[in-house]
C-alpha cells in the first residue's frame, strides 16, 4: 500500500471528507494537523506551493484538494 499524508485543520470540512472518504476505502493514512504543526505546514508550502488545505502526498507525490480522479489514480481505486 502507498504511503499516504494528510496535511489538515480541525476546521477545514474538506479535510473531514476526504478523511472519511480515505477510511470507506480502507486507505491508511497519516493524518497531520498543520495549524498545530509549524514544521509540517512549511514543509506542506514549500512542496505543494500552497497554503490551504487539504494537502494530500500519496508517495511523494502531492495533490492539493480533494481531487478524487488523481487519489484513485494514484491509490489504484475505483471510483
């Protein structure tokens, strides 16, 4: 199985979805609080280019949003 990060906030409904939709499919994932974690959420801007969330990185490879056409490409899911 990939290897799989969230980076994420309590308060972003995004995040809780695509949490959800991660756990309904089984995925493994760590799930990491970027306003708790100052080292993360810099480590998240400088390899996403972005400061929102969420930020997904499924092998090294990061997808900003809840794109799920990509994370089922990169996951080798079904919609």
């Amino acid at each position: 199985m990939p290897h799989v990060r969230l980076f994420s906030t309590p308060a972003c409904p995004y995040c809780y979805t695509l949490k959800e939709w991660l756990r309904e499919h089984q995925v493994e994932f760590e799930d990491i609080d970027v306003s708790k974690d100052a080292q993360a959420r810099e480590e998240m801007i400088e390899k996403s280019k972005q400061m929102g969330v969420p930020v997904i990185e499924i092998d090294g490879e990061f997808i900003v949003g809840f794109d799920k056409a990509k994370i089922c490409q990169l996951l080798k899911l079904k919609e």
